[in-house]
C-alpha cells in the first residue's frame, strides 16, 4: 500500500460527510501526525457564511484533541475536478504545526496530482518563533 493511500482514504471519507450546503464544495482533509497516526476533517458551511470552516481546521482540531501537535503530511481534497490547495488561511493553520519538510498533498477523486512543501505554499511566515522573543 502506498504511504498515501490512507491518507487518501482518510480524506475521501472526510470529503463525503462535508456540511457544504451553500457553496456545494466538499472538502476533505486528512493529516498524518509525528505519532503516525491520521486525523481528518471536511468543511463545516454555515448560514452566516463566515461562520463556516474549513476541513483542514476540523482536521487540526482533531489532532490538538488527542495531544498531537506535529503535522508531517496533510493530504486535501475539494470539488470534482482541479486539485485544490489549501486556502490561505489554512496554510497558516498548518504552518502553526509544521516543520520545514511538512508536505501538502493534493488529490482529486483519482489519486495525489501535485505535492508541497509547506514552505513553498508560505514562505517567509509568521510563526511561534517570531512571539519567542518578545520582552
Ligand atoms: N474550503 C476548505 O474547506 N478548505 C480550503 O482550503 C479551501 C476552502 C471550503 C470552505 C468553503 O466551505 C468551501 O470550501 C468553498 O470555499
């Protein structure tokens, strides 16, 4: 088994329970932790449409839940066609619990068609680091 596809499995099975009632985007998001273990998420819409949220905050809070807080690999999935990448505040999101070689994957309904770093989708970003040396 490729060490994606249960990342993409994951993410398919997240996609598939999206509450996406106004935008008819389902998202999924599934990401695989230090631990080795996978947390997933979809999108969450909501009628005051800012409320809503995206699949991979469902899939960090996933993580946070059960005392992980490093991610290695997140895997996205949105719509029926395009591989999407993750929105920018997403990647904020995920750089949070990242390290320089924390790679985004994103599928369509196929399989994985491009992958990245997370330094690549946000360079140069705004970290925990950069609150280490406040006085
Ligand atoms: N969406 C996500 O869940 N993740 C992203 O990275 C991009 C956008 C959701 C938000 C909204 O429910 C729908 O996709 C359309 O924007």
């Amino acid at each position: 088994m490729n060490r994606l596809d249960a990342l993409f499995d994951a993410a398919r099975a997240a996609q598939a329970c999206a509450y996406a009632p106004y935008s008819k985007f389902s998202v999924g998001a599934a990401l695989r932790a230090l631990s080795g273990a996978i947390y997933s998420g979809c999108n969450v819409e909501n009628a005051a449409y800012p409320s809503g949220t995206c699949a991979e905050s469902a899939a960090i809070a996933a993580m946070i839940i059960a005392g992980e807080s490093r991610i290695t690999d997140i895997l996205v999935i949105g719509g029926e066609g395009t591989p999407i990448t993750p929105c920018g505040a997403c990647r904020q999101r995920i750089y949070e619990f990242s390290a320089p070689e924390t790679t985004i994957h994103c599928a369509d309904s196929q399989g994985v068609k491009a992958s990245y770093r997370i330094t690549d989708l946000l360079p140069r970003a705004f970290g925990p680091r950069d609150l280490e040396t406040r006085p």
